[in-house]
C-alpha cells in the first residue's frame, strides 16, 4: 500500500461489517441475489476469500460467464476499500477493469484484493483470483470514489 491507505484503520461500523462478513451475521446487497463470495479474512487494505465454483453461472462453453466474475472482482474490491474507510466515509465503484487469463471450470477461486493507493477522493484497488492450482484466472483493478457514507 502507499499513500494513506496504511495509517487509515476502520473503526466502529466499518470494522464490525468487516468482522460481520467473515463471520457469516452480516450480509450485504446484492450477496444473497447473485451469490456472491465472503470475505474469509481482512485487514486495513487487505481483504481475502473464495467462492465455490458454482455451474448455475456457466455460460454455454462450461466455462463461468465473464459477466458473473466482474460481478465478483466488483464485490472484492469494494470489500478492501471498505477496510480502509472511516464510518463517516462510503464508496461507489468509478472504473473497474477485469482481465481473463484462464477459464474457470471447477474448484475454488481463491482472491486477494489490496488498496494499492488512497487519496483523499479515490482508492485504487488490484485484486487477483487463483484456482485450484495456485494459477491466476483472473485479475482487476478498480477506483473507488470516496464518498460521504449514506445512513444505511
């Protein structure tokens, strides 16, 4: 991390929807609709997880549809600029960029996704999701807008 990100640490409601996420009491939008993954871990900048292979979101060459894996590089990033945001602060996606580098057929998708900077708008986050065999599927990166937090 550079920048800020390393001196900010979350507190209070930020810190408990972290801990909340890893331990399965909280769940946030659209979580439950579209099935995505958890955190299993995080720290301020740092967050990780995984998420099941599921082939419900296979398109028809039995490999999962790309559309569905943006979806999950989204939430992932979103995970880590949340762990570096105050509870006075919140976050919208402004640009994410997703590269496919193997399909992903079966398994697990194992990710790390890392605020590499933050300003005092934006966050810049990469994150990269492995397969079973510890290759690469898939990489992101995205902005963060740094936004007033919303009552919710």
């Amino acid at each position: 991390m550079s920048g800020d990100a390393a001196n900010t640490v979350p507190i209070g409601r930020q810190a408990q929807i972290l801990d909340g996420l890893v331990d399965g009491s909280v769940t946030l939008p659209p979580m439950d609709a579209l099935g995505l993954s958890r955190p299993t871990s995080w720290e301020p900048g740092r967050v990780a997880g995984e998420w099941a292979v599921d082939p419900a979101m296979f398109h028809a060459g039995g490999a999962v549809f790309g559309g569905y894996l943006a979806a999950l590089c989204d939430n992932a990033c979103a995970y880590a600029v949340r762990s570096i945001l105050a509870d006075d602060e919140g976050y919208a996606t402004a640009d994410l960029g997703v590269t496919f580098l193997r399909p992903v057929r079966s398994g697990r998708l194992r990710w790390e996704a890392t605020v590499a900077h933050r300003g005092k708008r934006i966050a810049y986050v990469e994150a990269t999701f492995t397969d079973d065999d510890g290759l690469p599927a898939v990489k992101t990166r995205a902005v963060q807008l740094i936004v007033p937090a919303s009552g919710g």
